[in-house]
C-alpha cells in the first residue's frame, strides 16, 4: 500500500500496540508456545514413530502441517523497472525484455505492483479494475507478458486493491452525486450510514473526509475513498473483475491492504465482528477466485501480529506477509547476534496451522515498497545483506524479493526513494533505464551488468541462495526447529519433512567460528552439503564457519 511515511508511522505504532494475544507473545524467544490440537499432536506422533531421518533428531516441532511452498517471487514496480519506448517510464514490454535475467536469476513467480489507470504514480488508487494503465503499455501487451512469462515457467500475480478506489473512479463520481444514486452505497458516506464523522481511524487518523456537506470514507486518504463491503453489489464486482484477469492467464493476486476491508476505524480494530466479516469476505473472494483457476494464488498484505493475521488464513488467504520475522532477520544480522529465529516461527506456524487447517504458506521478506530499503536498513554492509539473503532463502514458505535487493540498491523514506529506477547500467542515459524518478540514492550502486560478471556480489549470492534452494526439497518444503549452537553469532536451524532434515547454520560475524554438533545431529546429518562461501569444514563433528556464511548439513 501507498500511503505518506506519517500515515505509516501511526500504523506501525498501532500495530506495536495491538492486543497483546497468547501467539503475539509467542514471537518471544522465551514465551510460552501456544498448545498444539489433537490434529497437529496426531500427525506429529505419527511421523515421529515411522525411524526416519526426520524422527531420529525428534524433529516433531518441524512437522507443523502446511501447504505446499511454490518458489521465490519478485516484487515488481513497473515504472521504475526497464523502458522500451523511451519515455522514461518503465512498461510491460521492459518486463517481458528481462524474463531472461529473471530466470537466471532463478525468480519463478513475479508480483507486479498496480499495473491499472491510476492518477498516482504508485497506482494504489484504481479508475479501473479492468484495463491496464496506458503509462504501461496496452492489454495486447500484457498478454505477451502473461505468454512469454508461461514458456518460462514463471507464473505472474498482480496487485488487486480492493479496499478503495481513486476519488476519480467513475462508481465514486456517481457515489458523489447524491443518495438516489445508485452507486451511492457502493462507498460509505457518514450520514447515509448513521455514523459519526469525527471517528478516527483504524490507526487515530482522520478517516473521513467532506465533501458538499457530507462525509465519505477514506482511511487511507481522502483521494482514495474506502469501498462499502457490505454491498452485495460491490463485492459481486470486485469478484468479477478478479476474474476476469484470472481467465486472462493470471496466476493469483497480492492483496492490499487485506485487513482494512471491513477494519477502519480505531475504537473497533479488535472487535471480534470485525475480524469474522474481514474472514468472511476473503473467504467469499477466494471461493469466486478458486471457480475461474483453482490454483490461483492469494497473498495479502496484513500488517500486524500473528493472531490478527492467524484468521485470514482460514479458507482465505493462503499466505500473509510476515512482518515479525522481516524485523526478526534485519535486526538478527544487523547485531550479528543469533536471535533462535527457529522458536519464532515454530510457534507462529503451530498457530498458523490450526487456523488454516494445515494449508498456510508462509510468505517471508525483507523489505517491499513501502519500507526503507533492506540495504539502507544495513548501512550499506554487504555482508549483512548477503546473510540476510542467506536466512530469507533458507527458511520456509515462499521468499519474496523487491525488485533490486538483488544488488543491493538503497532507499529511505519518502516512499519515491524506495521505488528509484532499477540500476541495470552504470550510466543513467543508457537504453532502458527509467528516469520518471532521480536514481539519487543509488549513485554508488554497482549496477547488474557489472555484478553478474562478478562472483564474490551480492548478485550472485541471491543467485546462488536461490539454485541451491530449488535443488533441495527439504529446503523448499520442510517445515523448521530451533537448533542451539551455544554460539551466539552463529544462527541455527533444523528444516524437515517427514522423511529428510538439514540443520542450518548462519555465521553472522566476520570471524570464523566453530560449532561442537550435539551427538544426534554428528550421527544423522553427516555431510556438508551447501557451503555459501569457500572454507567450511565438518570433521569430527565440528564444524568450521568462515566469517559471514551460511551452510547446510544434510544425512
């Protein structure tokens, strides 16, 4: 979502101060987990009765059932990406002309961010649902896109704003025109609704907004009013126009701003009704999507803890962003400090399976387009951003990268800076790349061109981190458990399935360490299998990390 840097401070001060649950405390490293059902007991017993690799180490907290992980995905914002026309924007043509670079770099899914008319730059506020933005190119574009983008095995998902539309949409201009109208309830006017005015929103901002005496709702903005959900016309319009992208070839949606379709207001953010219509909508929604694909992927953006976002997953989203763990693994190589990641998430995914009857996916990251670059994050320390590469990639679900976290381009605040034109040359003139923007904070970034060619880059460390991760069924699909190297720079990890386990281990510091392997582990996982640097051993059970690394040790 786009909103101004003071709209998302208050939200991420909201988020902090959420109700404080028995799963949010589970992001603790010392809290108590949550109790498992007798379902997760059940399947937990069951493998670990059946001698396998996975049941010697007694890796029960690693077999949370979930669903079925599909591949890295790459966060696209298409005006900043690559120009085909040059007129300084980028289009879907430019994204077409570098599929080939994605899959080398071994991306199987891609996120486009709004790709429909928008009077914003960023396109977080639609005019309409149906065609595509004519900064980015035509229909017959797109779908050379979608075709191109299906040879190679790359599935593509689009941004789908369905909370509100632009003040400029034709439905709100008819709203506007008065209660007879009928598009008049298609968005929520104050006094239509008998509602007070002043409520403030879901994070205490000023949530509705005047016009001609009257009052309509815009949480995020006045020019992007919130569409009225209980509609049963407006929903019927939201599910057809999702499918009519599906039945263009589409493959799923990333959702924005998932939670506040029904949660807009400040003094009913925990309301128990809230959180059943939010639940009952997406349900709704992927039913509709499940009629035109059945494999369409829905990913939503739910920025708050883990027993908000717990609800969603429940026969609607398959996955929601996970927040916690982003900050979890910036601060975690930041300090060089190991943070047991893998109790974390051993909590969250028991309580995500529950909710989800074991179907959830988890959707991991580091940073997207509406936070500071991971690598301003990082101050600009390559090999921070190398593990942090390295942890994202080897935990489970489905990573997301943002477009030139690759290379490590920078961006603080305003929202601009994080979305400047990718860097694929070192001259700014060069064909292809955008300049709608300034590349100001991204000067000193050495461009693709030159760290593909290099093999100690960043680039290549993603590259790397990615082949390794598809060459590894464990690491695609395992679930994950806390391992205790008893060093505290070195992060450790089982990931398993019912049948295999790896334990991996991160270096976070720039000196080389050692790691005594507990006797079960010296007596199952046997081989070094992954090394993202030159210089590990295992001898003895003991194994040797060079400075900054990451590897995994498999039977």
């Amino acid at each position: 979502m786009a909103i101004s840097s003071k709209w998302m401070n208050c939200l991420r001060t909201a988020c902090l101060v959420s109700a404080v649950s028995l799963v949010f405390a589970g992001c603790q490293s010392q809290a108590t987990a949550p109790s498992e059902d007798k379902t997760v007991q059940d399947n937990k017993s069951t493998v670990a009765a059946s001698g396998t690799v996975t049941s010697k180490l007694k890796l029960a907290d690693a077999l949370t059932p979930m669903g079925t992980s599909n591949g890295v995905y790459y966060e696209i914002f298409v005006r900043s990406f690559y120009d085909t026309n040059a007129d300084g924007i980028g289009d879907l043509n430019g994204v077409t002309a570098k599929l080939d670079y994605l899959q080398e770099l071994g991306v199987k899914h891609l996120w486009l961010m709004p790709i429909n008319p928008s009077p914003s730059y960023h396109g977080y506020d639609v005019t309409d649902y149906y065609i595509i933005n004519p900064d980015y190119g035509t229909m017959d574009d797109f779908k050379r896109l979608l075709e191109e983008a299906h040879k190679r095995d790359i599935k593509i998902v689009i941004d789908f704003v369905v909370n509100h539309t632009s003040s400029e949409h034709p439905w709100f201009k008819e709203s506007m025109k008065g209660k007879d109208n009928p598009k008049r309830d298609w968005y929520m006017w104050a006094e239509d609704l008998k509602l007070d005015p002043a409520t403030r929103g879901a994070w205490g901002q000023q949530a509705w907004h005047e016009k001609d005496g009257k009052h309509y709702l815009g949480v995020f903005w006045e020019g992007m009013p919130d569409l009225h959900m209980d509609n049963a016309e407006i929903r019927a319009e939201i599910k057809k126009a999702a499918k009519f992208w599906l039945k263009l070839g589409v493959d799923g949606f990333r959702l924005d701003a998932a939670k506040h379709v029904y949660e807009d207001f400040y003094n009913t953010s925990q309301n128990p009704d809230v959180v059943q219509n939010n639940q009952k909508w997406w349900q709704e929604f992927r039913q509709a999507v499940q009629e035109a694909n059945p494999e369409a992927y829905l990913v939503g953006e739910v920025w708050d803890s883990p027993a908000v976002i717990g609800p969603f997953l429940k026969d609607g989203l398959h996955s929601a962003f996970n927040f916690d763990m982003a900050k979890r693994m910036i601060s975690m190589v930041q300090d060089e400090k190991d943070s047991d990641i893998g109790s974390m998430m051993s909590r969250i995914y028991n309580f995500y399976s529950k909710q989800s009857d074991g179907k959830f996916v988890d959707a991991s990251f580091l940073t997207n387009h509406d936070q500071n670059r991971v690598m301003s994050e990082l101050q600009g320390n390559v090999n921070h951003a190398k593990m942090a590469a390295s942890v994202l990639l080897t935990l489970p679900g489905n990573p997301f990268i943002y477009y030139g976290e690759e290379i490590g381009m920078l961006g603080l605040k305003p929202d601009e800076r994080l979305r400047e034109p990718m860097k694929w040359m070192a001259d700014e003139k060069s064909a292809g790349m955008t300049t709608w923007e300034p590349a100001s904070s991204n000067k000193t970034v050495t461009p693709v061109e030159q760290q593909m060619k290099d093999p100690s880059s960043l680039w290549s460390h993603y590259k790397k981190l990615i082949a390794y991760r598809y060459s590894d069924e464990v690491l695609q699909q395992g679930g994950i458990q806390s391992y205790k190297t008893n060093v505290s720079e070195v992060a450790g990890y089982y990931r398993a399935t019912k049948e295999d386990a790896r334990l991996v281990l991160h270096n976070l510091s720039g000196k080389e360490q050692q790691i005594q392997l507990s006797a079960d582990t010296v007596a199952v996982l046997k081989t070094l299998a992954f090394s993202s640097v030159d210089g590990a051993a295992l001898k003895d059970g003991v194994c040797t990390l060079p400075p900054y690394s990451t590897i995994v040790l498999a039977p």
